[in-house]
C-alpha cells in the first residue's frame, strides 16, 4: 500500500519523484540561502550559547535575515533576541520588532 504525503493534492502543488521540489511553486518565489547565512548561524548559535537542539533555528533566522537584506525588504519579527544580535553584527539588514500587547 502506498503512504499518501500530507501535502498531496493540496494548492494544486504535485511531488516530483525525486522528492525535493514542487512543481506549483513559481520560480520567483524560490531564493537559495546564501553561505552567509550559514556561517552567522554558526556565530550566533554561540553567542546565545544555545543547546544543541537549537541549532537549526539559529539557521532558520539567518536564513529569513539574509534573504529579507538580498531582496531589500524589512524583516517583520516578535524575536528580539536574535534578530537585535543578528542587525547589530549586520546593520545593513533591516528589522522592524513586533511587540506584544
């Protein structure tokens, strides 16, 4: 028996066999992280000192960081931590913090 994906059928997006793309997403949509993101990663994943369990979103944010600065766009974020670290090493990106009421 074949296992359906959660994400077939769903926003007219269809898996290719190789599994890595998807063939509704228009190619103006699709960005490649560059290298800086993952090394400010690296530096932010140890300068806040996180468990290794976290390292993935010190990436993550590196990754939204660097993209919103490549496309020129304000980064909208209620993670103050991070990103106040991440625009102080790299102040050309710009961040707008979202506080909460």
């Amino acid at each position: 028996m074949r296992r359906r994906s959660w994400w077939s059928g769903r926003g007219g997006c269809s898996r290719r066999r190789d599994g890595h793309t998807f063939d509704g997403i228009s190619a103006h949509r699709l960005h490649a992280p560059t290298k800086d993101a993952a090394v400010y990663a690296g530096i932010l994943f140890r300068l806040q000192r996180y468990a290794w369990n976290r390292c993935v979103k010190a990436l993550h944010d590196c990754t939204l960081f660097f993209q919103a600065r490549r496309l020129g766009v304000i980064l909208l974020t209620a993670n103050v931590v991070d990103f106040d670290r991440l625009q102080q090493m790299r102040p050309e990106g710009r961040v707008l913090f979202n506080e909460a009421a």
